[in-house]
C-alpha cells in the first residue's frame, strides 16, 4: 500500500511535530509519510524541528499575507502540489474557513488540550483552556484528537485520554502533563489509524 502523504500544520515550538517525527522513526506511524510542515508564523520552532528531520518545511506568513482569503490560496496550493492526503493541525492557531475544511473534508484532524466538549470551541487554546478547566475545578481533564470541520472544535471525535488534575497545579504543570501523558501518544496514534483507515476504501 502507499503511504497516505501527510501534511502539519504549526504555529509554535512544534512539540506535538516532533512527537510525530518521533512516532514515524520508531514506527507508530507507518501508514503515512510526514512530507510537508508549514507554520502561520515565521518564528515557530516547529519549522526548526521540521529541518532536523529533513521533512520540507514551509512558511505561509499570515500577517505578512495580510488576508485569510489569500492565505488560504496559498495553503491550498502547496496542499496540492504535495499532493497532500491527510492536514494534521499540531498547535497550528490560524482558522481555517469553511470553505478551505470542506476541500478536505474528514482529512483534517486536530489536538485539542481538552475532553471535548470540555473547554472548547473559539477563544479556547493554548493556555487559556487549562485556566479554565482550573478555575472550574475539574480533577480529570485530557486530550482529544478529532476531524475538523466549519466548527471550531466541533468535528467527530476520534480519540482522547484523560489525564489527573492536581491540587497544586498551575496552567504551565497541567498543559505539560497533558502534553507529556496524553497529547503526544494520542496524536500519532491516531494519525497512524486515519492513514490506514483511508488505505481502507469506505472506512472513516
Ligand atoms: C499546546 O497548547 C498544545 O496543548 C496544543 O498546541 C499548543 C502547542 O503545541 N495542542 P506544540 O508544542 O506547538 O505542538
């Protein structure tokens, strides 16, 4: 079978990027092939892991870009002249229109550091989503991996692990932990289920 081609999208250090390299050398991930990573932000260190690893690494500047629509053309372009099967958004910050998620429609997955619908939809990422499960109180939060469509956080939902909340626990401990214990096992996991599913005609 050939390797599905997969694409991921950053916007910062890249963490949940090297956890897929990682899960491509050691063979987690065998059914697709990490063949572009493309950043939003010309400062992203997941561009740096990217080089590391010899996987193409590509910068699409939103602000220099200056307009969705445009930065968009762009994505969709080098999307398809990689001939990419599968965008994995690890970290990756930008919105995505409806009409760039409906040309990939069930080939777009996302990491959120959450139990869907705990802690989701717009204005949740980043650290402000273990602020807020902290200011609830919650004593199980997690992660959960799922297809992206029009709505933010909202798509079918493939996996998630959940992961102990601590007394003492900051938002900086608690997004670690969630990284280091759920965040960087489910991601290529599921990125490994998808690509074979899709060498599965009809399945997902
Ligand atoms: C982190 O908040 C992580 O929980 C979420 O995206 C942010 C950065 O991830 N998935 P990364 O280190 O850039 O992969």
């Amino acid at each position: 079978m050939l390797k599905k081609r997969v694409a991921v999208l950053v916007s910062g250090g890249g963490t949940n990027l090297q956890a897929l390299l990682d899960a491509q050398i050691s063979g987690v991930i065998n059914s697709g092939e990490i063949v572009l990573v493309v950043s939003d932000r010309p400062d992203a260190y997941a561009l740096e892991r990217a080089e590391t690893a010899g996987v193409k690494a590509c910068l699409i500047d939103k602000k220099a870009v200056g307009n969705q629509q445009k930065f968009e053309a762009q994505m969709l372009e080098m999307l398809a002249a990689e001939e990419i099967d599968l965008i994995v958004l690890a970290g990756f910050l930008s919105i995505l229109s409806a009409d760039f998620v409906s040309r990939y429609e069930r080939r777009i997955i996302n990491i959120h550091p959450a139990l869907i619908p705990a802690f989701s939809g717009p204005g949740f990422y980043g650290l402000k989503v273990h602020e807020a499960a902290l200011k609830r109180g919650v004593k199980i939060s997690g992660a959960t991996v799922h297809f992206v469509n029009e709505i933010a956080d909202g798509g079918e939902i493939i996996a998630q692990q959940a992961v102990n909340v601590l007394p003492e626990d900051n938002p900086q401990t608690l997004q670690q932990r969630i990284m280091e214990q759920a965040e960087w096992q489910l991601l290529p996991h599921a990125v490994e289920e998808v690509c074979k599913a899709m060498n599965t005609v009809g399945v997902y």
